[in-house]
C-alpha cells in the first residue's frame, strides 16, 4: 500500500460470487446466506492488509470453510482511482475457483 493510499484510503467494489449443486438443496440452510457473505467481506475490510491478493485468497478461505457446500467461488476486487501517475479506472485482483464435490463411497 502507497503511502498516499494510507492517509487518504481507497475506495473499493468488490464482486463475490458463489455456486452449490442446486440438486443438494433441500432447505433454506442448503444455500448461502448473502447477509454471512457480506459480514466476510466487510471483516477482512476492516484489518489493514497490505496486498489485496492477499485480502482475495483471505476472503476465499473464510467464505470457503464457512459455506462447505460451496461448488464455485469467483471474487474481484477493484481498487478505485488507484494512485499510479496515470488517470485509470482501477486496479483488480480476481480468483475463480470450480470446486469438486467430495465422493461418498456407499456404506
């Protein structure tokens, strides 16, 4: 993180996407719960973290273990007017990640 971004802060918009078997979902706890999804993101906000590929793979591993179900994950974050000499949009990090379901061998 510039100097400049310390002082001043950055604004950010963040993407999260998340993906479950919709054939696994028999009840309202079967999906994601987008109010515990955004808590994730807005906690990792909160704590100073000098890379956002780091902040990225931090989310990830949270949403992950949180919401076990989850099948695909895909997060962006866009850091705004970054401070580069230059006029630009913003700056981003993404991930994207298929997950494989675990296979249960019959008892």
């Amino acid at each position: 993180m510039y100097a400049e971004e310390t002082l001043l802060g950055s604004y950010f918009l963040v993407t999260a996407k998340v993906g479950i078997d919709p054939i696994a979902i028999s009840s309202i706890n079967d999906t994601i719960d987008y109010e515990q999804l955004l808590f994730i993101i807005k906690t990792h906000f909160e704590k100073p973290t000098a890379l956002l590929e780091e902040l990225i793979t931090r989310i990830e591993k949270d949403i992950l273990d949180k919401f076990e179900q989850s099948r695909y994950i895909y997060l962006s974050i866009q850091k705004m007017n970054p401070p580069l000499g230059v006029e630009v949009e913003c700056s981003e990090v993404s991930l994207e990640r298929h997950l494989i379901p675990p296979i249960h061998s019959p008892i």
